[in-house]
C-alpha cells in the first residue's frame, strides 16, 4: 500500500466518524439519516453530468450495493438509539475487516499471507477492546451489540461488493456517484412518506448540519473506494476502521463518554496491526 494510498484511507477515516457523530447527535434518527442519505444523493446527481457512466459489468455489483448500504443505515440508526457513539461505532466499525478478509479471500482470490492475516486479527482484537473495556460493574447491552455487529455484516458485504463493483466500472468517481443517487432515494422517500406535511418543519432547523453530514460521507466513500482501485480490499478495510480512534475520541470530547486506560491499551493494539498490514502491503 502506497503513502498516497495510506493517506486517502487515514483520510476516509477521519471523515466517516465525523459524519456519523453528526448523524448520532441528531436526536431524531430518521430525520438525521433522511437529510444526510438525500444530501448524498444530490450530491451524486451533480456529479453525474462530469463522470463516466459505470460499465454494463458494474452495474450488479453497484445495484447489489445500494440494497446494502439502505441496510446498513437502517441498521445504524438502530445501533446509535440503542447504544453509545462510543460503544456502537467501534463495534460495527471493528467487526468488519475479518468478515472482509474472509470475503476478499472467496470472492476477490485475495488471500493474505500471514504477517497480514496477524495484523487483520489484531486490528480487530484492538477494536474490539475499544469498544468493551472498561464496562466494569455494568452489564453489556445486548440489544445494542446485536445491532452494531449486524451493522458490521453490512459494512463487510458492502465493503467487497464495492471492492469488486469499483474495479469492474472504470471510474471510481462515476461508481461514487450512480450509487448514492440510486442508493440516497429511499430513504428521504420512507420519510416523506412517515412525515407527510409536517417533514419540512423537521427538515429545515437540520438541514444544514445534514448536508455536512452528506458531503463527509460521500466523501469519505468516494477516497475509500479510489483507494480499492490500487490496493487490496482487506488492508483498506482494516486501515480504515482506525476511524474508530477518531470516534473514540469525539465520543469523549463531545457526547462526554469514556475513553480510560483499558481502552487506550485497545488502541495500541490497534497501531501494531495496522502496522503489521503497511509493512506487508
């Protein structure tokens, strides 16, 4: 893996926590999630004009993804009203590169060799441990770990789906863009629907705070999936969920939530298998 290529998934990283710390402080998860899903979708409809059109080859796997990522957000909202930013962010994001290891290695014949495998195993081991130490005389919700965990089942599927649909478009910008304008209706449209004449008054104090939330998200999607055209899909997708150390901290910093020794120690576990994955790609 490339420093260029390093940088952009740091990069991605950074801009998928906070945008899903904006969507996290939106009281009104359906509202959140309707204006950041729509935003992306207007942002894919002015791309399109200046991208190439996907070709016939990709349009499987980006159809397949839009199912996906209209899963993922359904799943996400349950996580965030179930659980902490700081416990349900972790989870979903750090039980994604051994599924997309696993996934790479049967679909995509990526199969790591054993430095790399180790660090996938850390990575994961590390995020894990950010997300549950420290729960100390409290008892684990296990609501809101189902739902962060099958979040990451989403994020994994989409993840080599992706990986796969990018690299058969021949334009990674013109994939980006196809896929939230066909993914970003749906949901704007449930809430039209839900909402019915009072959606505007609900929409108009957020909207602003929605369309950052939008422009981070396709954004960091659009790097993660650029960098899949230059690297294998399992080093990107652990190096990426590093995001969770951004989230660790916005969940301290703004939503006042723990982050102490335990959780510290998790993250250094972390570095070291992402360490391990940069020396080996």
């Amino acid at each position: 893996m490339t420093p260029l290529v390093t940088g952009a998934v740091l990069l991605a990283a950074v801009t998928h926590a906070s945008w899903n710390a904006i969507a996290h402080r939106i009281t009104d998860k359906l509202t959140g999630f309707a204006l950041i899903s729509g935003g992306g979708m207007l942002i894919g409809l002015a791309l399109l004009p200046f991208t190439a059109f996907p070709r016939a080859a990709a349009w499987p796997y980006l159809l397949v993804s839009a199912a996906l990522h209209i899963a993922y957000y359904a799943l996400l909202m349950r996580s965030f009203r179930l659980g902490d930013f700081g416990q349900a962010y972790p989870i979903a994001r750090g039980s994604a590169p051994l599924l997309v290891t696993v996934g790479a290695a049967l679909f995509a014949h990526e199969v790591p060799d054993r430095w790399a495998t180790a660090g996938v195993l850390l990575s994961c081991a590390g995020l894990t441990g950010v997300a549950l130490w420290g729960l100390r005389g409290r008892r684990p919700d296990w609501a809101a770990i189902g739902a962060a965990l099958a979040t990451g089942v989403s994020i994994a599927a989409y993840t080599v789906v992706d990986g796969l649909g990018v690299r058969a478009s021949g334009s990674s910008l013109g994939y980006v863009a196809w896929l939230m304008a066909v993914q970003g209706t749906v949901l704007p449209a449930y809430f039209l629907h839900r909402h019915r004449a009072g959606a505007w008054a609900l929409l108009r104090p957020l909207a602003g705070l929605g369309l950052l939330g939008a422009v981070l998200s396709v954004g960091a999607y659009a790097l993660v999936l650029w960098a899949q055209t230059r690297a294998e899909l399992a080093p990107i997708a652990a190096l990426r969920e590093s995001s969770i150390l951004v989230g660790a901290a916005i969940g301290a910093l703004f939503f006042k939530e723990r982050f102490g020794a335990p959780r510290i120690a998790a993250a250094g576990l972390l570095v070291v298998g992402i360490g391990l994955m940069l020396h080996t790609g």
